[in-house]
C-alpha cells in the first residue's frame, strides 16, 4: 500500500460520485454495480486480490472472506454497526475495521422519533384506513391512540442516537428514563434524564425505544420475559438491530395485545421475508432500514467511509477505526 496507485479497492454498491472520486485518483477502484448486494462467491472473487474493501451493512464479511484476501488490510463499513463484520476475525489478521460513526446521529434520531410519533398515533394504520375507503364520519371512537406529550420515554442505551432521541423526548415535554452499561451523570443533570434498571425502564415506559450495538449481550435483549415487563398500552421502537428482539415473541406480545403497539426499522431477517407473520398485524409499523436514510446523511456516510478507506490506503490510522487495538501490528504488516 505504500505505492498508493497499485492498491485494489472492492467497494460493494454503488455511491455517489462525490465520495467515490476521491479514492478513483489514487486508487484501481472497482465497483459492484448491481442494486442488490454482491453474491457471497463474487465478494470473495473480489476481495482476494484486494488492499482494501468498501462495504456496507449487507455485505457480511466472514473469516472464510478474510481467508481469501491476503493482500486485505482495510475494511471501510458504511453504518456505524458492524456487526456485519467478523471482528475478532479481522483483528486477529490485523484488518483495520472503520465505520461512520456521529454523521448519522441526529438523522437517525430523527427517524427513531418519527417512529414513535406514527405508532402513538396511528398514522401509518390512518393512511391506509383512509386509501381502504373507509373513512365515513368523524368518529369520537375512531383510530384513538396514544399522547405523546408527557409520556415517559424509556431509551435502552444512551449512546449517541439514544442521547438524541432523549433530547428529542424532552422537546414533547416526556419523561426521559434511560438504562445502559455507562451512566451518563454529566446528561442526566443537562437534559434532565434519570437512568433506571432496565426492568423498571420497561415498566414505567409508555415508549420504549431502542440504541444498542448487536453484540452477543445484546442479542435478543428484548424477549418474552423483558416485553412481559411492558405495560399493555406501551409502544417498543427499534432502530437499532432486529436481532437485539425476539421477533417471534415480539409477534405475540402485538397479537394479543400486550403490548399496544410496535415501530421497528429493523428486523431479525432483511429483507424481511414476505411470510413474516409480523406484517399480517395492524398494530405494527415496519419500515426497511432506513433510519440514517437522508440525502445529506448518506452522502455524508459515503464520504466518511471514503476518508476512513483513504487515510489507510495512505498508512495513517483513519479517524473511525474500530480496532485501534490492532494498529500496530496492522503497521508492522503493511508492505514498503
Ligand atoms: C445503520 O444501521 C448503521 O449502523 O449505520
């Protein structure tokens, strides 16, 4: 990587311009130029003679793609979750692994309110009452759902997205509880949250909204006993990973109505599978992972993940790197 010009970068779906033509100047640049992601037999292909791979959170990047990129050093994610990532894999082979952390935040944020502003109250189920034809009167029954305004809010992580859709919460005059590994004093005193035990979060919570990593602790977080814990007029929204719920008891919970409601912008399975029995609910809102999914983010993203591949290319550590752990050896590896 040392002569920059040789250096073969994969990058799995196509970006705009503006990002891309950076790294096309220093750079042999090939780019997958289907809409779907490649096929797990072309990443491969492609990955094995590449320094350097672009890719996004449907590209799963396994030891056995690892395998078969010896010339690999760099693995530039477009998200900020990469659980997509072998990460004890690519750390052992000294791979950096970058990602788009912060530029995505606020969007997200955004959305996740969104979400919750939909299910309390029903838009999605409103618009497809009106399409259906079925709007005859002014009902004093019809289509009620929840207040939002001094609701409480329960956030499950207080990261940097959680952290926004608490300020978010408190901008409709909601209670702001929060549970995470970390508290977060220097928060709780500025925004006027309180951190709770995740089990009181989740009784107390009117909404219940969700900012964690998928990490082995993570994964199905959200099961049987924890929405048992949920009050039967609670909303749960999910923006962060499908796999931190359990979809098939989340399912349950929704048909018999023990919880009230569900938005979530992930799912265990993507794409979902047109069988899920989640979509056969009304009471549910599920939309295709589109949370960072605004013009100005995702260029944003491109960018990020573009500088992040290009310090590496140029033998610096990039600004997002996941596993700084691994620079050293990572330095000690690169050719020149
Ligand atoms: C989106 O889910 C991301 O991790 O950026």
């Amino acid at each position: 990587m040392a002569e920059m010009r040789e250096a073969k970068v994969f990058v799995t779906r196509e970006l705009p311009s503006a990002a891309l033509d950076p790294l096309a100047e220093v750079a042999t640049v090939r780019v997958w130029p289907g809409e779907l992601p490649p096929p797990p037999d072309v990443l491969l292909a492609e990955a094995a003679d590449a320094d350097a791979l672009l890719t996004l959170l449907t590209d799963r990047i396994d030891a056995a793609i690892m395998a078969a990129a010896p010339r690999l050093r760099v693995i530039s994610n477009m998200a900020v979750g990469h659980d997509n990532i072998d990460m004890q894999e690519a750390s052992r082979r000294a791979i950096l692994v970058t990602n788009t952390p912060g530029i995505l935040t606020e969007t997200t944020a955004d959305f996740a309110f969104a979400l919750l502003l939909a299910a309390a109250r029903r838009v999605v189920e409103a618009d497809r009452y009106t399409r259906q034809g079925r709007w005859q009167t002014w009902g004093p029954q019809i289509l009620l759902g929840q207040d939002v305004h001094d609701a409480t809010l329960g956030l499950v992580g207080l990261g940097r997205v959680g952290l926004e859709v608490a300020k978010r919460g408190r901008g409709f005059g909601m209670r702001v509880l929060y549970h995470d590994a970390i508290r977060r004093l220097k928060e709780e005193r500025r925004y006027g949250l309180a951190y709770v035990e995740l089990e009181q979060l989740l009784a107390e919570s009117d909404f219940v909204s969700l900012h964690v990593p998928l990490t082995a602790e993570t994964h199905h977080l959200i099961g049987e006993r924890e929405l048992s814990l949920m009050k039967p007029t609670a909303v749960l929204i999910n923006t962060a990973r499908g796999a931190a719920v359990d979809q098939r008891a989340l399912w349950r919970f929704l048909k018999e109505r023990r919880i009230a409601a569900a938005a979530i912008d992930v799912s265990e399975q993507e794409p979902i599978a047109p069988d899920e029995p989640l979509l056969a609910l009304e009471n549910i809102i599920i939309t295709p992972h589109i949370a960072s999914a605004s013009v100005a983010t995702r260029l944003g993203m491109a960018k990020m993940a573009v500088d992040n591949l290009l310090a590496a290319l140029r033998g610096q550590v990039p600004p997002h790197c996941v596993n700084r752990e691994v620079v050293r050896r990572w330095r000690r590896a690169l050719p020149g």
